[in-house]
C-alpha cells in the first residue's frame, strides 16, 4: 500500500532509502490499531512520524494527544497520566480527567516512554492492557478506546536490562517499530531538506556552494533535522534574501566539519551580553559533564547540584544531545 506523498500531514521530507522506506511503513501502519514504538536520536522526527500516523488513519479527526514523560513531574504525574478524583489529594477540588481519558476515541503518544518512573510504569501496562483507566483516589473505571504510539532516544533493550524499564510493558509498546536513520546517514535528503524549509517559511531556496555542501555532507549532525532547521533559521536571520549558501555563513563547528565542543574560553565572552554568556556557561557545563558521566543523567545532575528533572529542563532548553554521538564516535 502506497501513501502519496501529498497525504503526508504535516509533510515528510526526504527520498533516501531510509525515508522512503518509513513513509511506506507509515502508509501500512496508519490504518492499524496496533501499538507502535519510535525510535531514533533527537530531532529525527519521530513526532513527526507519530503525528502522521494518526492524521493517515481513520481516527484523524479525533483527538492526538502527546505527553513527554520525562517532563512529567513525579509527583503530578499519575493524575495527569490517569486523572484524579473529587478530594483525591490535597488540592484536588474538582475531579480531573487525565490525558488517557483526554485521547478517547483518538492516539495517545508517549514521547520519551523511557524515562517514566517504574511506579508509573506498572499502571500504564495494565492500562495498555485493559484499556481501563481508574482515576486517582476513584472506584470507578472507565473504558478508553485509544491507539497508543510510544517513541525514545534511547536504547528500551537496555533500560530493560538495567532494570529501569518492565519488559513486559516493553513488548506492549514495542508490537511494531518505526526506526528513523540519523540524518549524518541520509546526506540525500540535505538538500530536499533546506529546500523545503525555505519554502516552507515563503523564501525562496538558495543554491550552495559545492564548498558549503560538502560542508553539510560532511558534518555529524548530533542534533539532526532539529540542528539543520536551527542553522537555517540562523542563516536566515543573519543573510536575509540570501540566494546562495557559502561556507563563510555557516556555524564555525558545521563550516570545520567538526562536531565536538570546542574547549571553552572564557575571553570568547568578554563583548557577550551577560545572560547569553550565562547560557553558553550553562550549557557548556552540561555538555561536559554529561559526557564525562556517559550520559548518567542522575549522575549527571548530583554533580551539577541539580535536581534530575532540573537537568531534565536544561538539557531539553539547550537541545543537547550526545548518546549517539557518543555511541558512534
Ligand atoms: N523528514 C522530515 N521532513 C520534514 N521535517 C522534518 C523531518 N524530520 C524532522 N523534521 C522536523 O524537525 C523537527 C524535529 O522533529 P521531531 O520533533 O519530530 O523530532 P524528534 O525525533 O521528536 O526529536 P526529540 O527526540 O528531540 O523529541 C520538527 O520541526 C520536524 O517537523
Ligand atoms: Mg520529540
């Protein structure tokens, strides 16, 4: 089964085999019930691929309903997952349908499935399981009909066998899976990429110097589709009605072809407005210390004196990524 392109909402670009071959899954899986997992670094598209996978299917006009279970506060989180009742907790004055009631009828995405506590973990399977949400601190059950897609940057195998992921809930979500290639293995899809952007913001899409492209095919992209939309929209601020791409306009780090930090110098700030300068500190201290404790987030955050959904925060704020960079370099 074929999904024309022009079908795709909102619209995925790319023809490399890779893409190609999500697209088609995509077609084949719009019109299923069955749970799927969405895997691939930061910034692939994998909300992209899930918000396909419901405005393909029959439930388009129904609710799409996404949570980030690693922004999800601890202590929220199960009311906000499943809903409370009237008086369930202090504070509960008026009872509170949760985001599982919310998708009735329409998809569920859980972004980041892999980061949710495993106390919230075995309420989820049962409710996976048996379609039955019981609100907080209420007898009642009520039946969902919802489609749930689940995506994660990292690896579930391992959550799973480190413990910190139930296996059982891992093959609930994981029915089907949709992986998406980092972009530094698609180079093709590059050009079609910044293309689009442009067009997609009206702007007319620049050429690129055979320098400038080589300079895109060469560089890591950690951060991927996210990163190459950012340096366009950097580029557009700084050149606008640019009609050609020079290397001389691209970031130092994507001109050089290279994708690790450079060390900081601390005389790089001294003309730097000081809440930039406290940013480019901040996240430069992040970077280091995340890889300095292979990306151990809890590790990460006791060093820093942050809490782990403070760590959480910033690492989200300043889009860094790594695991993979890590993991392949
Ligand atoms: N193939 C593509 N075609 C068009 N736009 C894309 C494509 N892939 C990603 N994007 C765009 O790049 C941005 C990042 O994509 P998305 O948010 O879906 O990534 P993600 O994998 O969910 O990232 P994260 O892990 O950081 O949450 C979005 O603006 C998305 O629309
Ligand atoms: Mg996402």
């Amino acid at each position: 089964m074929q999904t024309p392109r022009h079908k795709l909402d909102p619209p995925i670009i790319g023809t490399s085999d890779a893409m190609e071959s999500v697209v088609r899954l995509i077609a084949r899986l719009a019109t299923s019930e069955v749970n799927v997992l969405i895997t691939g670094e930061s910034g692939t598209g994998k909300e992209l691929v899930a918000r396909n996978l419901h405005s393909c299917g029959p439930k388009k006009t129904k609710p799409f309903v996404a949570v980030n279970c690693a922004a999800l506060n601890p202590g929220i989180l199960e009311s906000e997952l499943f809903g409370h009742g009237r008086g369930s907790f202090t504070g509960a004055v008026t009872p509170h349908a949760g985001l599982f009631e919310q998708a009735d009828g329409g998809t569920l995405f859980l972004d980041e499935i892999g980061e949710l506590p495993l106390f919230a973990q075995a309420k989820m399977l049962r409710v996976i399981q048996d379609r039955e949400v019981r609100r907080m601190g209420s007898a009642a059950v009520r039946r969902v009909s919802i489609r749930i897609l689940c995506a994660t940057n990292t690896e579930l195998e391992r959550e799973v066998r480190e413990g910190r992921f139930r296996l059982d809930l891992f093959y609930r979500v994981n029915v089907v899976r949709v992986h998406l290639a980092p972009l530094r293995e698609r180079a093709a899809d590059l050009v079609d990429l910044t293309d689009f952007f442009f067009a997609s913001r009206g702007l007319l899409p620049p050429t690129l110097s055979k320098q400038a492209r080589e300079a895109l095919f060469r560089y890591h992209w950690p951060g991927n589709v996210r990163e190459l939309q950012n340096e366009l929209d950097r580029m557009v601020a700084l050149y606008p009605g640019l009609t050609e791409i020079k290397t001389s306009m691209l970031s130092e780090r994507i001109a050089n072809g290279n994708a690790r930090e450079r060390p900081f110098d601390v005389r790089l700030l001294s003309d730097t407005p000081l809440p930039e300068a406290v940013g480019y500190l901040e996240e430069n201290l992040l970077r280091k210390t995340l890889e300095k404790t292979n990306w151990n987030k809890s590790k990460s955050a006791r060093e820093l004196g942050l809490s782990r959904q403070g760590l959480l925060k910033k690492i989200k704020r300043y889009g860094i990524t790594g695991r993979a960079r890590d993991l392949t370099s």
